[in-house]
C-alpha cells in the first residue's frame, strides 16, 4: 500500500480543509459533502485526512470495532464482558464505491442457515467496517438513491439495521461521512443535501505561484512518498494532537443564548427548510470554539459556522446556484448580537425573483411571426420584424410549472429512478425466480412451496423445513427506471417570436425540472439556420441543460430533418455507452420544415427512423394563433408517438390526466 499524501502538504483549500477537522473534532456535525471540478485535490483530501484520526481501542476479534469501555450490548459478535482489554489501531477509512450493492454497504444474511438453522450468520458489511472511522464515498451524487438513504439514516442513527424475511441484525455504525462529487455530472437531491451537515466548494486556484506549489509538492510526493511523508511528519503530529485537545475541551464549550439566537436568526433569515440546520450550525460552531481552543462560542464561530452549513440548503430546486450572501449574513448577526429581542416591526425580503405570473416585466412585443403559411415565410426572408430571423437574442424563460408525467412504455431494466416501469431490486413485488448469483430477496411463499414437496424424502423429522439452496427463489420486482430524455428543440425564425420563445423555454424548463426529480438523464439537441447542433451531450446535470437553454438563440430556417438525424446519432452513441437506459425524446417544435432541399419529405423520412427502432417519442406542438396547420401531430404520426399542446403539457390541465408515450399519434385533422 503507497504512502498517503499527508494532510498538511495539502495547498490551498483552506474551507475544505477546516470542513475536515471539524467533523474530526465533533463527528455529531453530520459529515461534509465537498462539491468541485475535476483536479481539484477532493480526493487527495480526504484520503489524507485518516492518518490524523487518533487511534481507537477495539474489542479483539471484533468485526464491529466495539468500544471495551462500552460495549455495543446488541453487537451481533457480542456480548462482550464489561472491562474486556482492548487493543488499540489506526482508524479506518472505508470507501464505498458507486456500484456497490445494498449487501456490500450493510452486510447480508444467510437466508438459507436462517430458515433451516435458525441461525443469524451475518456477513458485516462497510458500514460495519466504518464504524469509529471515516465513510467516503467518492462520486456521491452517482450512488444510487436507495444506497444514499440508507447510508445517511444510518449515519443519523449511528446504527444500521438488516432486515430479511422478519430476521434482523443490528450493529452500531458511527463513522464520519465524507462525499465529493463533481456538480457538472448531476446534483443530490435537496432532501438528500440537507443530511450533510457541512458542504464546501473547490475550484482551482488561479494563482500562479500556488499552482507552482502544487505541482512542485506533487512531484516530490511520486518521486519519493515516505521521504515526503517524513517531512511533513512534525507538522502531522500537532494536527492530530489538536484534534485530541479539541475532542477533550468540546464537553465544556459553552453555547450561549446569544449565540443561540444569532443562529436562529441567520437561518430564519436565509429561510432554510426545517430545523436541522440550526442545530447543525449550533454543533459546528460549538467545534469552531473547540478547535480555537475556547469555551466560548463568538460571533465569528456563528458566522463561519452558517458559511458552511447554510449553502446547499439554500437551494430550493437544481437550477438555484448554492451561495450565501455574506453581506445579509454580516447585517443578520449585527442585529441580533446584542440580547435584545428581534425587532418585530421588520418585515421578510420579498422572494427572489417575485411571485406568480406577473413578475417579470412585458416583453418587447413587436410585429410577431404569424401562424399561416405565408406570415413565417416572410420572417425567414428577412423582413424586418423584432423576431425575425436574422440571429435573436437569447429570451428568458417563462415562469415552470409541474408537468404531466411523460414514460416509455413496457417494462424496462434501467438504472432506477422515477419515470418508467422497469425491473429492479426495490419496489413491489411481482413474482419469483431462481437466483442468479447471490440471494438479495427472498420470495418467502414460493421458497417454502419449492420445498414443501420434498420433505419427506429429505428425512424431515421434526418441526423445522428442510430447505437447500435449490429451494431458494428470489423476489421478482417491479419499480421505475431513470430514462434518457433528449430534448430536441426548434430554435428557428418560425419559433423567435418573443412571446413563444419564452413559453417554449418555460416548457422544456419545466420537463428538464420534472426530469431531475425523476432522476433522468437530458440531452439537449438545438436546430436553426442551416443545421444542427448537440448543445449538451447526455448528462446527469440538469442544471447544466437548463443553463444552455436559458442562453439559446433563435432565428434563421428549419431544418427540421437536421435536427432528428442529430438526435438519432446521440441515440446511437448513447445506447452503446448504456444500452440499458431506454430513450425518451421530446421535439418541441410548431412542426414547419424549411431548410434543405425537399425539407418536408427529408423531416418524414428522418422520424420514420425512431418510429422503426421503436424509440417513444413527444412532440410539444408550439403551433399558436386562430389558424392552424397540425404540422406537429403529423410529424408526430411520422415519429410514432404523441402530440400535446403546450396547454396540455400541464398536469393541472383539463385536456387529460397524466399521458403515457404510446405507440400511436393523435393526428390533426
């Protein structure tokens, strides 16, 4: 095993280093979630940080890492006798990978020994191994839902609890729990966000002796790692004998009502959800004072402790950059750091960005593009109108609203999430099969009628079922699946029309929303002017899409068959790279063809494409005005999928409940 780097050789990160050894001091902070772009030491970081850990005394041959002084009275390896000699070694870091399964992270039963020994052999799992240590999960946003849940429950219980056709096991799992993740490949979901207690962001440092620095200590670190280590020795051992002194002052730091109202206030101000950050704040200030080698929390604990808890739960959806604003903070704690009570004639900040509909000033509302066939030939021919053609400036998008729910129809076997029916490892349970590999559910019912049978010829004497591996079947269920959705977006002259554009990037704003709640994957596929253009390859990061789209142009002609074969080559390449993820496409579009040569019977032939490979498919139609072509429920005909107004888009609308993809289109008269 290499040397690793030292903690103190880090440069530079100063907020996530300090993140780090609070959590080390108090482990009750809740852990810290380090968002940042690629290269920038996360990693190095948190690996570095277990060699300034203090050692920890375990009970021997304990697979739990039991305390003597305090035995885990229901430690499945126990019970240990009280004053049991211990023996001391290194804390732990456990990484927990992306693709681990819900055995690997909290351990599994011998379903086979429990059913016919009546014995709960368990198999302990990371959790189990991260106990009086450090979790890291590297690439946290990644981790499927249900692996997060469970990892932060128990990290907010400090135990984990197996449970298995009404046979349980539980264990204490206290562990401090680190997770970096790269925003650019997807975010956590905010409830999930809200569980880390502490969350910094890590950039690059643009300052080009501290990148000499870096360099410079990284060369030395490859070419000789325990000579390295050896230098910064010294400066490792008084880190880690402050964490002890810093563990050892904590009981006695003294949070005082000022204090406490100081961070009543900035939560109550910065209009956090719930509770948990208030006492979040109170316990990271309380570390700051430690740390400092006080027994008094200050004003400027507060105020680092609200840089650090406050951020990510600010966010009230994933297009919300998380941030505080340091001077409202600064104003918060100057009003309440005297004992007075608050004043009660101030009055709440208006919500950002206002409310309702009425919020954002009228659009330029010039000559528009009409909706007959002759008014959007005049625009593409340059006629000098505010939303012609010509390349128009990016227009903001109308306000989002909730959406109906849009799937791919059948059963699928993609990665989880919440679109589409699909066969996975959690939901309700349709059926039974005989395992393939390990047993992760048993279907009890049909395990017993397997065995059932053949009991008498297999001795069964006394009450107990004898059951052998054959027997076993595994739980078959039915949950939902992530999809991809690759929204194919009209952003010609046809479509600049002020007021259009605007509700067209409402639309897809509200589905890209729709599409992070339920997990997905977006693309984003632009066509104007003369062609096509992948705006953003599939991707996790919704708010990446919604950022490309806030910023699109419009103008020029349609080259409506440009921007379906595009599509169809981002399926190709996308089914290669996950050919178990089905695709969903969104075209929004008013279903004109004007680019190219014969661009009408080009656009037909192009949809006919995903209608022959089966791919589900919604046209928006963004057609508007008293006369109207149907353009897009042909085109939809062609796509073998389904057209909806942006109306009907809506889930409050009157036109339908919620719409599933099917297979064939509604045709416009």
């Amino acid at each position: 095993m290499s040397t690793p780097f030292p903690f103190t050789a880090v440069v530079g990160q100063d907020d996530l280093r300090l993140a780090l050894l609070l959590n080390a001091v108090s482990p009750a902070v809740g852990g810290v979630l380090v968002r940042g772009e690629k290269g920038t030491a996360k990693s190095t970081a948190v690996r570095a940080l277990a060699t300034l850990m203090p050692e920890v005394d375990v009970v021997p041959e304990c697979r739990f890492s039991c305390d003597p002084s305090s035995p885990d009275p229901a430690c499945p390896d126990g019970p240990h006798a009280p004053g049991t000699a211990g023996q001391s070694r290194p804390a732990r870091m456990v990484e927990l990978p992306v693709g681990a399964s819900e055995d690997r992270l909290v351990g599994a039963l011998d379903i086979e020994r429990a059913l016919s020994e009546g014995v709960k052999a368990f198999e302990p799992g990371l959790l189990a191994a991260a106990h009086r240590g450090i979790l890291y999960v590297d690439e946290v946003n990644l981790l499927h839902d249900h692996l997060v849940d469970l990892l932060l429950d128990a990290a907010a219980m400090g135990a984990s609890y197996v449970e298995r056709e009404g046979v349980s096991v539980r264990h204490a799992a206290r562990f401090l729990l680190v997770g970096t993740m790269n925003p650019e490949e997807g975010e956590l979901r905010p409830q999930l966000l809200d569980r880390f207690g502490l969350t910094v962001e890590v950039t690059a440092s643009r300052e080009p002796e501290q990148r000499v620095e870096v360099v410079r200590r990284r060369l030395a670190y490859d070419a000789d790692p325990a000579g390295f280590a050896a230098r910064w020795a010294d400066e490792e051992a008084a880190v880690r004998a402050r964490i002890v002194a810093a563990r050892e002052l904590l009981p006695s730091v003294r949070l005082g009502d000022g204090a406490l109202r100081q961070i009543a206030a900035t939560c109550a101000a910065f209009e956090v959800d719930g509770m948990r950050a208030d006492i979040v704040m109170a316990r990271t200030a309380t570390a700051l004072a430690a740390w400092a080698g006080r027994t008094d929390v200050l004003a400027e604990d507060v105020r680092q402790a609200a840089l650090l808890a406050l951020p990510h739960r600010r966010r009230r959806n994933p297009f919300d950059a998380p941030g505080l604003d340091e001077d409202k903070l600064d104003e918060t704690l100057e009003e309440f750091s005297g004992d007075d009570d608050p004043d009660p004639d101030q009055g709440p900040d208006g919500p950002d960005g206002g409310g309702g509909g009425g919020g954002q000033p009228e659009p330029d509302e010039g000559p528009q593009a009409d909706d007959t066939g002759a008014a959007p030939e005049a625009g593409e021919n340059g006629q000098p109108q505010p939303s012609g053609v010509g390349e128009q400036s990016a227009v903001r998008a109308a306000e989002p609203f909730r959406t109906k729910v849009l799937s791919v129809p059948g059963i699928g076997e993609g990665a989880a999430g919440r679109r589409s029916r699909a066969r996975t490892e959690h939901g309700r349970t349709t059926g039974s099969r005989q395992p393939r590999g390990a047993l992760t559910k048993l279907h009890l019912a049909a395990t017993v009628q397997a065995a059932a049978p053949h009991q008498r010829a297999r001795g069964r004497s006394g009450p107990g079922l004898v059951v052998r591996r054959d027997d076993l079947r595994q739980a078959t269920r039915e949950g939902r699946e992530g999809n991809l959705v690759l929204f194919v977006v009209d952003a010609s002259g046809s479509m600049a029309a002020r007021q259009r554009m605007s509700a067209v990037k409402g639309a897809v704003l509200s589905l890209l929303l729709d599409a992070y709640q339920r997990r997905d994957k977006v693309g984003l596929v632009t066509f104007r002017g003369s062609g096509a253009d992948v705006a953003l390859p599939p991707t996790s990061s919704v708010d990446a899409a919604a950022a490309r789209l806030e910023s699109l142009p419009t103008g020029g002609r349609t080259p409506l068959a440009a921007g379906l074969l595009r599509a169809h080559d981002v399926l190709r390449v996308e089914r290669l790279r996950d050919p178990a993820r089905r695709p969903l496409v969104v075209l929004v579009t008013d279903g004109r063809a004007t680019g190219g040569p014969e661009p009408v019977a080009l656009a037909g032939r192009a949809a006919r494409l995903f209608a022959a490979e089966g791919v589900a498919s919604v046209v928006v139609d963004c057609e508007s005005g008293p006369v109207r072509l149907g353009l897009a429920g042909q085109l939809a005909g062609e796509l073998g999928g389904t057209a909806v107004t942006l109306d009907e888009l809506r889930a409050d609308s009157i036109a339908g409940l919620v719409r599933d993809v099917q297979g064939t289109s509604r045709r416009a008269a």
